[in-house]
C-alpha cells in the first residue's frame, strides 16, 4: 500500500499526517501519536507508517519546545518538560477540531505515544471521553508521583526550585490517570514497558497495571528492555488499535444496520 506523508501547520503546531495515498481525502478512524522527550515528531513514522497500511489515518505532533518548535531546555528542574506536556493537552481538542470540521475524522479516535508522549497519552485519558483507545509506550499515568521524584532529585543535586513549584503544577493531579482511573471507563489501554528503563521508572506502570489488574480492557507488556521501542512493540501497538478501534467499529456499524433492518 502506497502512504503519503503531509507536512502540515496548524496555528503554531507542525505536524506530519501520515494516510494511505488512495484515501488521503476520505473519513478514516484517526491515531493521533506524541513524541517523547527532546525527541521529534519524525522519530515516530516508522509507528505511523505500521498504522497507516491498515487504514488509519496518523497525525504526528511536535510537542511545544521539540522538533521544528525547539527552544533551550529551561535551567529550572522539569520546567520544559511539564510545559511541553500542558501544551500537549491544550493542543490536542484543537487538533481533532480541524480534522474533523475538514471531513476526514469522525468519532473513531485513537491516541498514543513514547515515553513524554506516553504520559501525554494517560493524561489525555482523564478529560476527553471521545478518545475510544490508548496506547502508552515507557510512559506513565502516575503523574504527581513522576513529579515528586524530580523534586527529590533535584533536591539531591542541590538545583534550584522556585518556592510555589507545587503551585505552579497544581493542574497535575487532575491529569493523573491513577489518581482517576474511573475516567478509563471501559475504555481500551495498551501499556508496553522495559523492565530496565532508567528514563521513566518502570515500577510506577507495573503497578498501575497490578491496582488494576481485574480491568479487562487493560493491556499491560513487558521485556527486559531499557528506554528504547523496538519495531516488534510497534506491530502490537498496530494490532491493539487495529482490534480497538478498526474491528469494533465496524461491529457497531454492523449491529446498528441489523438493528435498524430489524426495526
């Protein structure tokens, strides 16, 4: 299958739209997939590419401070790295807004991402209810419990943090996934996380996935990895969304005909 990769500006957000050439201008089920940190949107088209044969239609964001949008890492601990997330969530309804006022989305959406983007992904989970299936890679839904291990080391390492830093991240609580798991409602989640990862602790995923390990529609995978996605996880995550958004909506489509033929 021929794919077209679009170089696309929205507002201020670049992005490349990944799609099968044949249907770039048709309603396709949509992933929108997130970087991770100090990466780019283009270390993802491999993923997008694996999405896009099976008939998605893939949108791959710069996170504000990354790729096209790069600006200096901020002296002051995880300053950057929590603003690129915030700008993530204020970013994504303005992202599907465009898509879908353009005719080529509907309400079959997808969200997923790598480490930074991984969190972004578990984040997004808390607050938009149209997200029908997620896919976090060496991320983590444990938002405030990430944040208050910077402190501790930047504490360790004697760096400066300002006095209201709690303050000033106080949206983060509302945006953890573990802290609001009711907010997964039924909703499909593939986790996959290295059992070495020194980037994004490993033991805060696991754990989600034991608190919850009697939800069915949580998917939880690991290897003895580092911090590093190999193409083998990039097919399953093809297959999670494939079986969560691409079947199952064809099976509501097929109940809703039988049910109006019945009617």
């Amino acid at each position: 299958m021929k794919i077209t990769i679009r170089k696309r500006l929205l507002g201020t957000i670049p992005l490349l739209e990944v799609v099968p050439s044949e249907q770039r201008n048709d309603l396709l089920p949509l992933v929108v997939y997130y970087h991770g940190w100090q990466s780019s949107k283009e270390l993802n088209v491999t993923q997008a590419r694996y999405l896009a044969q099976q008939g998605f239609r893939v949108l791959l964001p710069d996170a504000i401070n990354h790729g096209e949008r790069k600006q200096p890492v901020s002296k002051i601990p995880s300053l950057t790295f929590w603003q690129s997330i915030q700008t993530n969530l204020f970013e994504f309804s303005f992202i599907i807004d465009h898509f879908q006022k353009s005719g080529l989305v509907g309400d079959v959406i997808g969200v997923g991402g790598t480490s930074m983007g991984g969190i972004t992904t578990c984040a997004l989970l808390t607050h938009h209810p149209e997200i029908k299936a997620a896919a976090c890679l060496m991320g983590s839904p444990k938002l405030a419990a990430y944040k208050d291990r910077i402190v501790k080391h930047a504490k360790e390492f004697n760096r400066y943090l300002p006095q209201d830093y709690h303050e000033l991240l106080n949206w983060i609580p509302n945006y953890d996934l573990s802290l609001h798991p009711e907010t997964l409602d039924g909703r499909s989640l593939f986790i996959w996380h290295g059992k070495q990862d020194l980037i994004v602790p490993y033991q805060d995923m696991a754990d989600f996935a034991d608190e919850h390990k009697d939800l069915t529609n949580l998917y939880f995978t690991d290897e003895d990895e580092g911090h590093l996605v190999k193409t083998d996880t990039m097919r399953e995550v093809t297959t999670f969304f494939v079986n969560e958004l691409l079947e199952k909506s064809l099976d509501e489509e097929v109940a809703l005909e039988n049910g109006a033929t019945l009617s």
